[in-house]
C-alpha cells in the first residue's frame, strides 16, 4: 500500500507516467515584491456544465500568459474535457461545448497535468476568480488528487478597485469590455474570453502602476483593505 | 510528453480560438490581407499584445536600434520630433510602426507615444527578419512603406480604368514602349518621289531625314506633302531636304506619354522624334498617343484654336469634359490634368480674344489679358470662375483713361464670350470688362503697392487673388515687371509677410488631435470637410507667401515648393511630402467632381470620408496633416 494511496481515494486510474508528473508539479509561493512586468501570470477562464459549485464539472480550460507586461501569444492554453457522462444542460447555450465536443475532448487528468505544468509557479487571474479557483481545485483534486494552493486575483474586484471613477456596479466582464471599449472576438469560449480578461488586466496593471501599486504583494495587500472596508458597516 | 512539447501542443490547439481572432482582425488591413495565411498565422503566434496608457512612450530614440515591429490593435500612436510638441504623424488601428527605423537597424528619430488607451501587438525582430523573408507581399510593404500605400491607390485608379476601357494604356507609358516600329528614314538627299514612296509603302504618316551617323536633320510628313501639292511643285525629284521641317522636335525615350502630349499640345505637332544619345531610336506619333481615344488633346486643341465661332467653342468645351474623364480613368494624376485643362483653357480664351476682335474690330491698341487666382496658377478643375484684367501701356493718366474707353466694350463682349464658354462670371466682378481691372502699368502698380502698403483683410484677401497674375494672350513684359515689383516689395516688408502668414493659417485642416478627421455639419447633411478650403488652400497660401518672400517668381503651387526646396527655404523632404499631400487631395477632389458628374449631381468640393475606402481615408488624413504642418512650420517662422 503506497504512502500516497490516501490522496487519492477515488482515482485509480493515473499511471506511473502521470504519477511522475504529478510529483513534479511546481509548488506556488506566496504573491511577491517583484514588479508586476517582472510576474508571469496566467489569466483562466473556464467553462463548465453549471453553476453548481458542488455537482457541475469543468468542461474546458483556456489560459493566456501575461509575461514581461504582455500577453504572449506563444504561450497559450486550451483544453476541452473529456466527460463521460455529461447531461445535456441549459449552460450548453452559453458555452456552446455540445455532446460531440466533449465527447472529443481528452482525458481529464491528462488535461490537468497539462495545465498544471503550464502554470508552473504563476499566481492565477480570473474574472470572479473564486468561482473558478473552486472548480478548478476540486477538478483537480477529484482527477489527480492535487492540491491547489497557487494565489489568485480576481479581476472582477481588481477592476473597480483600481478604475474608481468607472461607476459601474456589480460590473460583469461584458460591462468592464465595453467600458474600455475593448475588441474581443467570440465570447463565451474559454480562450476568447481568458484573452479578453486578459488584455482588461494589462489596462488595470497599467493603472495600478500610476497609482504606485507596482508589486504583485502591493496590490493582493490593497485588494484586500478595499475587500474589507466593503464589507464594514457604514455608520 | 516533455514540458516544450506540452507548450508546443497547447499552442496548437489555442490556434483555434485567439490567434484566429487576431488573424481576422489583421485582414482588414494592408499588408496583411494581402499575406498568406500561414505566414499570418506565424506573425500572430510570435507576437506579444502590449497595453499602453495616454502619453505612455513606446519607441524613443534614446532607447538605441529598435528591436520590434508594432501593429496598432486598438487605440492611437503620435510621433513626436525630441524639439517640438507639434504631431508630425498618427498611427491609427491597423496600421504598423516603425519600418524605416527597423530596416534601418537604427534607432527612430520620433517618439511615439499612445495617445489614448492602445494596445499593441509587437513582433520580435529575428520573427521580423523571418516574415520578412517569408511573405513578399509583407515584403514589399515593409521596403516600399507609405509610398507603397500611394502606389495601390494609383494601381487602383488604373485598375478601374482598365475595367472601364479594357485597356492598359497610361499616361505615364515611357515613350520607348510606346514606339514599337522602327522608324522609317532616309538621307537629305533622297528625292522626294522616292521618300513618299517609302512612306507610303511603310503606312507611316512621317519619315525622318538623318544624317550618316543617324542624328535627326529634319522631318517630313503629310502635312508637309501637301503643302508641297499645294505650292504647286512638280518637281518630284528634288531632294527631300528641300521641303523637310528643319531641327526637329524630339523627347528622349525615357520621357513619357503625357510629355509628348503635352509638346504636341503647345507647339502644335503631329510627331515627336525619340533621340537618344544624338541617336534616332523612334518616332511617337498622335495617332501613337491617342488611338485608343476617339477625342484627343492635340486634336481638341487645333480645333479650338481654329474654331470659326463662338458656338464652336461652347459646343468644344463638353468635349474638354470628356478627355477630363478619359485621361483620369487612364491614370494621370491631378498635375497633369490641371496642366491639360490650363492648356486647354488658355487656346478657348485666346480664341475668344481674337474672334471678339475679328467681331468687334481691333481696337488698335495692344495689350495683354491677364488672369489672377487659380488660373493664374494653371491649377485649374474643370468648373472655373473667371478672374481676369487686361493690361496696357500708357503715357499718363489722360492717355490710360483714353485707352481704357477703348478696350472696356472688348473686354466686355471678351467675358460675355467666355461666360457662354463655360467660364462663370466672377461674382466679385473681377473681371476685364470692370473699369477697375482695365488698367495700365503705371496704375497695377499703384495698385499692388497700395495692398502691400496697407495690410487691411480686404487687401490680403485680393493680394491672394490677385499676385497669382500671369498674362494669357498678348505680350508678357509688362507682366513680368509687374511681378518683379510685387516681389522687391514683398520682400522688403515683413509686416505684410506677416499678416500673409496670419492670413495662410485662418483655414485649419481637419485633422483633430482626437478622432481622424473633424467634420462639420450644415444642416442634416452628412458631416463633411471641404478638399479645396481646408485641404489646397493651406498648401497654395504658404506657398504663395514664402514664394513672394523669397522672391521666387513661379505661381504655380507645386512650381513654387519646388524652388523653394532648392533654394533652401524648405527642407528637401518637407517639400516632397507637401507636393505629395497636396497632390493627393487635388486628385480626390477630381475623383469627387467626375463622380459628381456621372451622378447628375452639382459640383461640391464637400466629401464625406466615410464614403473613401480605407487606403484612401488613411492617405488623406495624413495628407492633411502635412498642410497641418505646413501651416505649423509658417507659424513658427513668423512667431505666429
């Protein structure tokens, strides 16, 4: 009985390979005092067969890196899910991965390991970034048995924290897109949109630069007052 | 699956999503919709987006040889020179930066910066190198940069030419191509039976008499034949050196179709020898130049010079028109049609001039008719108001008034003719047959003196019509002290040059700083801008002012940049880039007319630039720009 068999109860089914390069995944560390353009992060969007942060399953993963202050278009990430037994849901209107593209879709652990490696040591970006860094840790530990510790920002908070004077409440992505009048191509897909959330971080890094946040630390640490002085009761 | 491969696939499978957005969005463009697929596709996979905030630099030239190519995705870039906040360029979605410099391996000498929220997509210069090599059409566009731009429009306008008349023939043809067949020739002493024969055999309408080393003597053609048919002469066996006309006019191969129209044109000839090195090589012939045209100008004008009436003359004028149209969709360029339609204008008014006097009987005194304004300029478009004078000599004031009671019922009779003509009464009635534009030399004089003296607005707006003087029918020597005085003292005056500037920069082009073009709105039209106000008239004012300063003698806008680059008073590349701009927005202008024309429409000068397509709209903003400049550079020189 290996030391490990605990992590993972119910996945007997990663091989040796697998096994190894689960072992070699990159740990995160905590969010730096490096500049932002010096930070490689990784911006995800993921499309899934619900809301239901219990039930509903991750059905694509698609990732663009913002390295040296740029999204480089040479490193990018898109992955459908393979799911056996996927029921056909009203999500399926939004993102379009029907029956027959999921059922081409690879194998799960597969996809995961491959994400993982390309994260590497990256904090993650996300517009709602809780939802996602939800999903995306239970795929994880349900397929691989991994867990996910690596930092994330999310640009939804990121957003008016830094543009104040944008005045849009309870703004989605589309809101943040149009308010910057911002080209995407097809929405609703999870590379488009990893992409649009990304070009929205580059504007939002710029702005923090101007107003002296130019440190990952910086900016998880400002994040974090604005979260709570919303939070506090008003008198 | 080691860590690069994973990548590599990973790349290939996002292929499907991002790179194929982006690859769309760089098709709407030049070169890139012009580039392979695959080679597109390699550009956007070894790119990097890159954000930039308002003011945010990219590219200075402290930063050392530049390292990447830049595609503008979203927003605005503005180049700006180290010495000056003045925008010498704009960047807009689309278009890329910065070629000279990168091909160059040198740093850029403008900085640029974003001008508002921009995103870039920045290519590496090894991935540059490599598309460079990869892609001709990327190729072609990076060597040849804006000038390559011009060059599509032109093969645009050929095109459609080409589509019209299912032709390729071009104004700008070399005359070389043009003369296909060897020239017929014979020596000085041939006789002339002998020399008819040969041209008869040959079906050529002209031989060249050479000497032994092939250098043209003469030319005999039929017009020559029949003269000596005419003459009476039955003696066939003379030489033919006897009958030939002497020292020839000849081009070299290397000039071009239009210039031997144009010779044609003005020296009233049928045939132009191609001579190079003293050597015959061909000869051009009307019939050469204009056998795919059922009107042409050498012919149209002979038969204006020669028309018996009036009547003639307005029937001609619908002809001019028609070569108009002809001549644009074979591709000249604005210059050149100016230039014919100046030609052609200048034989109607002589012609009315000499009918009138043929009519109305000589009034016995010479004088010269004079035209100011745009005529004056030979910038003329085919819809023209007249503005004219008439000059004399006279002794005093008695004698001037004397002979102006002779010449007013001419000149009269002279502007109704031309009215009829096509030539729009001037409404300011600055016309020959006013007492006041009928006037001796003594009194011009006084005249011009008086504008310069006094710089009131009134003044300044007539020095603008009325210093663009050239005679058009009678001696020019009068004219030309004239303009001799007008320049002694405009260079002696600095106040005036002054208030000449002033005047030049009161029509701003409408560029704005934040969109493309400033529009206005008269009702519920279309926002539009004006080509000739805000976009020819900034060129032709600074012209003319730094022209009259600098004592340059030219009236012609494009003449007088010219000298003024060689004499120093404009930097080389200022000068060619405002002859280019200046030329573009003239020739849109004309596009505008004759599609005016086709449509039934009334003459306007008004275009909306959403209706240009996008190459167009991209040329003719930067046209402007350049008059933007323009204006800038007088400012500055008179501390405006």
């Amino acid at each position: 009985m290996s030391l490990f068999s605990w992590l993972r109860p119910h996945r007997p089914g990663l091989d040796e390979h697998q096994q190894v390069r689960l072992a070699q995944l990159p740990t995160a560390g905590a969010l730096g005092e490096n500049t932002l353009r010096d930070q490689r992060w990784v911006v995800l969007d993921l499309e899934t067969s619900g809301l239901n942060l219990n039930r509903d399953l991750v059905l694509s993963i698609g990732a663009v890196v913002i390295e040296d202050g740029a999204i480089d278009f040479s490193q990018q990430f898109e992955r459908t899910l393979l799911r056996a037994h996927t029921k056909l849901s009203p999500s399926v209107l939004i993102h379009g991965l029907g029956p027959s593209a999921i059922a081409a879709g690879c194998d799960p652990a597969e996809a995961l390991l491959d994400f993982m490696d390309f994260v590497g040591d990256s904090p993650l970006l996300a517009f709602h970034a809780p939802f996602d860094q939800h999903m995306l840790g239970r795929a994880l530990k349900d397929s691989l048995g991994y867990r996910l510790a690596h930092p994330f920002l999310d640009v939804a908070d990121l957003a008016p924290l830094l543009c104040p004077q944008a005045h849009i409440r309870e703004a989605g992505l589309d809101d943040w897109i149009a308010h910057f009048n911002l080209q995407v191509g097809e929405r609703h897909h999870a590379s488009a949109d990893a992409l649009a959330t990304a070009e929205l971080m580059l504007i939002l890094f710029s702005r923090a630069r101007q107003q002296g946040l130019d440190s990952p630390a910086l900016l998880q640490q400002r994040l974090s007052q604005w979260k709570r002085r919303k939070q506090a009761p008003s008198f | 699956m080691s860590k690069a491969d994973a990548f590599t696939q990973a790349g290939k499978t996002a292929v499907l999503q991002n790179i194929h957005g982006t690859l769309q969005f760089l098709q709407r463009f030049p070169p890139f919709n012009q580039m392979e697929n695959a080679h597109l596709a390699f550009l956007v996979e070894q790119c990097q987006l890159r954000f930039y905030g308002p003011g945010e630099s990219i590219l200075k030239p402290s930063a050392g040889p530049v390292e990447h190519f830049y595609i503008v995705k979203q927003g605005r870039v503005v180049g700006q020179r180290p010495d000056s906040a003045e925008t010498t360029f704009e960047i807009a979605t689309g278009e890329c930066f910065p070629l000279a410099a990168l091909l160059g391996e040198r740093a850029t000498r403008t900085e640029h910066k974003a001008a508002e929220d921009t995103f870039c997509l920045q290519l590496n210069k090894p991935a540059f190198i490599k598309l460079f090599a990869l892609s001709g059409a990327f190729r072609d566009f990076a060597l040849r940069g804006v000038s390559s731009l011009l060059d599509q429009v032109n093969q645009q306008v050929q095109q459609k030419a080409v589509e019209n008349l299912g032709t390729q023939y071009s104004l700008n043809t070399r005359l070389g191509e043009l003369a296909m067949r060897h020239p017929v020739t014979c020596s000085p002493l041939t006789p002339l039976r002998e020399a008819v024969t040969l041209m008869h055999e040959q079906q050529v309408g002209s031989i060249v008499v050479v000497d032994e080393h092939k250098a043209p003597l003469g030319i005999f053609t039929l017009r020559d034949l029949r003269h000596v048919v005419a003459d009476g002469t039955s003696d066939f066996t003379q030489a033919i050196e006897r009958h030939m006309t002497q020292a020839p006019f000849f081009l070299s191969p290397d000039h071009s179709a239009f210039d031997a129209a144009i010779a044609m044109t003005e020296r009233h000839i049928a045939h132009v020898c191609l001579v190079k090195d003293r050597r015959l090589c061909g000869v051009v012939s009307e019939r050469d130049l204009f056998s795919l045209q059922r009107v042409d100008l050498v012919h149209l004008a002979r038969t204006i010079r020669n028309a018996p009436r009036v009547e003639n003359l307005v029937a001609l004028r619908g002809e001019i028109g028609q070569l108009v149209e002809r001549m644009l969709a074979h591709g000249a360029s604005s210059t050149q049609i100016t230039h014919i339609i100046t030609l052609l204008n200048d034989h109607t008014v002589c012609r009315v001039i000499e009918l009138s006097i043929a009519d109305k009987g000589d009034p016995g005194v010479p004088f010269s008719w004079l035209c100011f304004g745009s005529e004056g300029r030979r910038e003329q478009t085919l819809h023209t108001d007249q503005d004219n004078g008439i000059l004399f000599d006279a002794r005093d004031a008695a004698h001037a008034a004397e002979i102006r009671g002779l010449l007013l019922p001419l000149a009269q009779q002279i502007n109704q003719s031309l009215a009829l003509c096509g030539f729009t009464l001037c409404k300011g009635n600055i016309m020959a047959g006013n007492p006041e534009l009928c006037l001796s030399r003594a009194e011009w004089a006084r005249r011009f003196a008086a504008f310069i003296r006094e710089a009131t607005p009134e003044n300044l707006l007539k020095s603008s019509i009325y210093f663009d003087l050239r005679v058009v029918w009678g001696d020019e020597q009068g004219c030309d002290q004239l303009r001799q005085g007008i320049l002694d003292q405009v260079a002696d005056n600095r106040l005036f040059q002054r208030m000449m500037a002033e005047n030049a920069l009161r029509q701003r082009p409408p560029v704005g700083r934040f969109r493309d073009f400033v529009l206005t709105r008269k009702g519920s039209d279309k926002a539009t801008l004006d080509l000739k106000v805000q976009g020819l008239t900034p060129f032709v004012d600074g012209a003319r002012l730094l022209a009259l300063a600098n004592g340059i003698a030219a009236n012609n806008t494009l003449e007088r940049l010219r000298q003024l680059v060689d004499k120093e008073v404009i930097e080389r590349l200022d000068g060619a880039a405002y002859e280019e701009a200046y030329h573009f927005i003239q020739q849109t202008r004309m596009q505008q007319h004759q599609l005016q024309t086709r449509e039934n429409q009334p003459y306007s000068n008004r275009v909306d630039p959403d209706s240009l397509n996008h190459l167009d709209r991209r040329i003719l903003r930067e046209s402007l720009r350049q008059a933007q400049r323009l204006q800038s550079s007088l400012a500055l020189r008179y501390q405006l």
